[in-house]
C-alpha cells in the first residue's frame, strides 16, 4: 500500500513536470521569452515576480488573460485564446 501511494505521488510530479515543460515551450513558441525569462528580469519582468504580485488576487487569471488580449500595457502577443489562458495559468503557477 505504501509503495502505491509514494508512486502515485511520483507519477504526479511527473505529469506536472510535463505539463510545466509544456506551458514553457508554448511561452517559447508564442514569443514570450524574448521579453521574459521565469527568474530573472529581462526586458519585461520575470514571471515568477508576475506570480509573487498577483498571489491571492482571485481576478487575476481573468484580468491579465483580457490586458494581454488588448495588448493593454503589454505589445501585443502571438498565443490567442486557450493558449493565452493556458500561459496565463503556468505564469500564475510560478
């Protein structure tokens, strides 16, 4: 029972490290890494720091996923739709 559970544990993190692996390269692939790095600032902030301001703000997801897709205090951005929410959900995980 014990095994079970620590692979199940594991086959979690896994899943999760795919599914970050794969936001990180729709980020790459949509152009957001130009501008942003997940650590550190480059000519835009770093995503962890988007996450760090946002953290607890219920209405973030929706407000950012809305200024990106106007290109509100941001250019504009290539992903569109589910993409954009998909990017805005793995930044906010940061």
């Amino acid at each position: 029972m014990k095994a079970m559970m620590i692979a199940a544990v594991m086959a979690a993190g896994v899943l999760a490290a795919g599914s970050a692996s794969a936001s990180e390269a729709l980020a790459k692939s949509s152009g957001c890494l130009t501008c942003h790095a997940v650590d550190t600032k480059k000519m835009g902030p770093a995503f962890k720091e988007t996450a760090k301001k946002y953290k607890g703000n219920a209405a973030a997801e929706g407000k950012l996923v809305e200024a990106l897709s106007k290109a509100q205090g941001h250019p504009e951005v290539k992903a569109k739709g589910d993409d954009l929410k998909t990017l805005v959900k793995w930044v906010l995980s940061l």
